[in-house]
C-alpha cells in the first residue's frame, strides 16, 4: 500500500484506502492514462498526443 499512497500523494494511509474500492474497468483506464504521461521530470505533462498536436 505504501507504493500507490505515495503515488496518490496521501499523506495518511487511510486516505489510500477510501479510493481503494475502484472497479477493475476503472483501475485499468487509469493505468492506460498514467502510461500515455511521460515519466516524472518529463516535459509538459501532456499526453504523447498532445504534444503531437502542439
């Protein structure tokens, strides 16, 4: 739990847990849209296809 806490920013690990009761459908679209970012540090924050279009 410490991985996702950290990730989501909590800084209390109860926090974590009240959004842990995501649907599978909705676990997976957030993991499409947090691979489409570039990594931290990267540039914008923009999706691969936003930069395209700018």
């Amino acid at each position: 739990m410490a991985a996702p806490q950290a990730l989501a920013g909590h800084a209390d690990l109860s926090t974590t847990m009240r959004y842990m009761h995501l649907s599978p459908a909705s676990l997976n679209q957030a993991i499409r849209l947090l691979e489409q970012r570039d990594p931290v540090g990267g540039n914008s924050g923009a999706t691969k296809a936003e930069e395209k279009q700018n």
